[in-house]
C-alpha cells in the first residue's frame, strides 16, 4: 500500500477470523505510527483483510475430491472428523479404510455412485450369508464358513454406515 502511496483509513476485516483480526490490528497500528508528514500526502483508501478460509472461489475453480470436501466442509483433523446431525466422530485412516483409500482422490459423484454399488453388492452377500430361508444348511462345514463370513460382513457394514453418514453430511451442509 505505501508503494502505491495509499494509506487507509478504514480497515475492515472477516469478523469469524481471528488471523484476520490480528493482522487487521498490526495494520491499524502500524498505519498511525506513519509519520504525518508522510501519510497527508497519501491517498485515502479501504483496507479489506480477507481470510483464505471464507474464500468463496476456490471451490468454483478447482475440482474437490471426497478428501478435500471432507476437509474443507466438515473439519477433518488428525484423521478424524465429526458428524454433526449424529454427534459422532468418525475415523478416515487410509490405512483400515479401504474405501477411503480408494475414492479420497476422487469427486464427490463418483464416490456416491460407488457407494451405492458397494452397498448393493453388501446387500446381496448379506443376504446370502444370513437368510437362512433362501439357503439351506447342508452340511456343518457349510455352516461354519458361513458363520465365519459374518465377522467381515459385519466390518464392511460398519465402513459403508460410516461413509454413508459422511455423505449424507457433506450432502446436507452442500445443500
């Protein structure tokens, strides 16, 4: 501003930032301990201190993955990230989550598509695994390796539960 030969006298900043509170503050002061001599002969102007976080552009300019959505909309922090409408924090780690490994990369329809695919294809194995009215017991053997397929189905249950909350979120504060 001093090499454009400005000197604000109105400094206006994001009230939701406290970095832009701060730097709003610095900029105050270090405009009154300008020498008068120096700031009569500048030109009035308006200071605008914006926070990079209410940047409403960015999300119009590049494309957001199921990572950066996650992050930017519902505070992902230390791999983890809570659900407001159930007060729940849920774990995105990379490494146990298969699912999130896979799609972090990806925009937030594909994720929702293959979700739904995952889901589906949950339904139909459960189904299999537990109805025992469609499939009959023959043997024990048959039996025990059906009861060893509930332990896992039970996990991919939980992981499609999880994300289908974490959409259902993004959904709702996207909206």
């Amino acid at each position: 501003m001093i090499s454009l030969r400005l000197c604000p006298n109105i400094v206006r900043y994001s009230k939701s930032s406290r970095g832009a509170l701060a730097m709003a503050k610095r900029a105050v002061k270090a405009f009154k301990m300008r020498p008068k001599s120096k700031a009569s002969t500048m030109k009035r102007a308006t200071l605008f201190i914006l926070d990079r976080a209410d940047d409403p552009f960015t999300p119009l300019m590049f494309h957001w993955t199921y990572e950066a959505i996650i992050h930017d909309l519902m505070r992902l922090s230390l791999k983890r990230v809570e659900v407001s409408s159930s007060k729940e924090e849920l774990l995105l780690d990379s490494f146990t989550d298969t699912f999130y490994d896979t799609h972090r990369s990806q925009s937030f329809g594909v994720v929702a598509d293959s979700l739904q695919k995952r889901t589906q294809a949950y339904r139909s194995k459960h189904a299999e695994t537990v109805d025992s009215s469609n499939n009959k017991v023959t043997s024990l053997s048959h039996l025990r390796d059906r009861l060893e397929r509930v332990p896992e189905l039970n996990a991919i249950g939980r992981n499609i539960s999880k994300h289908l909350k974490i959409l259902s979120e993004l959904n709702h504060l996207v909206e």
